[in-house]
C-alpha cells in the first residue's frame, strides 16, 4: 500500500478480480511540509518577543517594552537564557519598561544575567531613556522613572548624551546594607575588611543598590591593569558584611578629578562599566578626602562624568552615552 501526503485520507482498492474480500483504508493523514513550516511559524510567533539591544560604555542590555501590562513579559529564567552570549541574544541584563507608577512617565524593572533582580542600574536607565524615548519619537527631554530604588530621572541631552539625576547616596551602613560601623560622620568609610588575608578600607555607599568601593591596601594603591579582579570580585560580593551582596569597585586614583575604576558586579561579575558604581567611587572619593565633587570616571568601556552637590540636594548626577545596538524578534523558550 502506498501512502502519499495529502490534506484527506488515501484509499487502496483491490485490483478487480483479486482473492482480497475487503477494501482497505489508510486513515492517518500526514501534514505537508508547507504546513508544518506554517504551524512553526504560528507557533513561534505566538512565543516571540520584540526587544531592542542597547548599550552604555558596553554594559548591554536587552530593552523590552512592557508598558501596555504590569506583568512582566519575560521570566528571570527566560532572561537568563537571552543573556547568554552564546545560546541567547547575549546581554548584562533584560530591563522592562513598565506602566506608570503614580505621579512619573513610566516604571523599570530587570533582571542580571544571572535571574536576580536588582533595584536599579545606571547605565541601565540611561539605555531605557534612549529606548523609550526613541520608540515615542520624542525630543530630548527630562523623564521621571519609578524604580525599586525609587524616583530617578534621566535627561536625554541635544548631543545625544544622557544625564541622569541618580538623587542623593544613602551613607547609613544599615541602609546600605553593610555590617562595617560607621567610622566618619554615620558613615562607613574606609573601614577594614579582611579578605584572603589582605585588610582592604572600604567605604560602603548605596545608590538604591549597595556599593563597596575601595582605593586599596594602604601600602599598595590600586593599579586597575594589573588587579585580578575574577579573583577578588566574588570574595567581596559574598562576604558576610554585605547582606544583600554587593557591588565593588577598585580605583585607581590619576589626580582629583580623574579616577579609573573597574567594578565586579552583584549578579554580573565583571562588566565593561557600571553607572551606580561611577557614583559610589566619586561619593567614596570625597569622603575620604581623594577627590573633588566632579570627576571623570574611566571604565572599560569609557568614561562616564560624574557630579556629588555633597551641599544642597546632595544629589548625583551622572552623563554619558547610551547607544542602540540592533532590534529583533525572539522565542521564548
């Protein structure tokens, strides 16, 4: 019997004269390959999602546009599998832009590349400005962002910059959150703290997410091309004085208005740049009488300007660039 593809059941008929008493008859039905690739594709964009990559000094990021629900369109597991550089589209994190939050133009929301959530990224919001921005066709302007770590408002700027007013740092070491005691004023600065061996002053800083910046042992300044910085970075993001974990960032001080840094990132690790960490280093440079209350910050993947008012509002302000990279449409596994 020989069965063909076809959209109905196939018949055999015995030849005419045949001993055969019966007719036989194929029920199965087998879909044509255009109709497979027609299901797949249904499928596949039933399960699809329109992002945009971004990136600020090399920190990427995958850019959703969540603003039509409050759901998140992606699942930490799924953003750990389009984070993957390898299998996925390839990013630092999936940030969402979400539905407007009382009185601000819209929310935020990410997952790291690892499935942890953390309460803001400040070149995150400065990609998110661009983002949406961008997708509204609207002129530079101030937008007001709700975050976990509350309020913040990125500008978009006539040259293509984006200035964010990240508010002012939280210094309380409970608030941080850090375990080290406050040293100068209720804050924690420079104080030791002892990893392999090696005591380290850290001065701890929140800007809505936690900090540990350090200029290193007071013997030996940090010299940021020779730091084994996979070595030192998970020793201190997980170490017991940091409850919720922690950013930190190791500098290298060139004079008071000009600093290298590199940062291990809580739930990143290494990344080309970090916005809140930029701001932690100038707060913690000041504090601890190394730095002038502006100061250029080289990372990586660029510098990045950064302004304490430690007077008045006390707020910080950070510029720099954020640049799209490429958009598309991707399944959800």
């Amino acid at each position: 019997m020989l069965l063909r593809h076809s959209s109905s059941a196939a018949h055999c008929q015995p030849r005419s004269g045949s001993r055969l008493a019966t007719t036989c008859q194929a029920t199965q039905t087998f879909p044509t390959p255009a109709t497979l690739h027609q299901q797949q594709s249904l499928k596949a964009q039933a399960n699809s999602l329109k992002f945009s990559k971004y990136q600020g000094l090399g920190n990427d990021f995958i850019l959703v546009d969540n603003r039509h629900q409050r759901d998140l369109l992606v699942t930490a597991t799924q953003a750990v599998n389009l984070c993957d550089r390898h299998f996925g589209i390839g990013a630092d994190g999936v940030i969402f832009a979400l539905p407007p939050d009382g009185d601000v133009d819209y929310a935020m929301r990410m997952f790291n590349n690892d499935g942890s959530e953390p309460e803001m990224c400040g070149n995150g919001i400065r990609c998110l400005a661009r983002f949406v921005a961008e997708m509204d066709g609207d002129v530079p302007r101030r937008y007001r962002v709700h975050t976990l770590a509350g309020l913040i408002q990125p500008e978009l700027l006539p040259d293509g910059q984006v200035c964010v007013d990240m508010g002012p740092p939280t210094l309380c070491p409970q608030a941080v959150p850090t375990t080290l005691e406050a040293s100068q004023d209720g804050a924690a600065v420079a104080v030791p703290l002892q990893i392999e061996g090696t005591s380290w002053p850290m001065t701890c800083v929140s800007m809505g997410n936690p900090h540990a910046v350090t200029f290193g042992p007071a013997d030996s300044p940090i010299q940021v091309a020779s730091l084994p910085l996979a070595q030192l970075g998970p020793h201190f993001e997980t170490h017991p004085a940091f409850p919720a974990k922690t950013n930190t960032e190791f500098v290298e001080v060139l004079d008071r208005g000009h600093v290298r840094m590199v940062v291990w990132e809580r739930g990143a690790g290494i990344t080309l740049a970090c916005g809140t960490g930029a701001c932690a280093t100038l707060v913690a440079g000041v504090l601890e009488g190394r730095l002038n209350n502006v100061c250029q910050v080289d990372l990586p993947g660029g510098p990045l300007q950064i302004e304490w008012q430690d007077k008045g509002n006390r707020h910080v302000y950070m510029t720099g660039p954020a640049e799209l990279v490429f958009a598309g449409q991707v399944a959800l596994k």
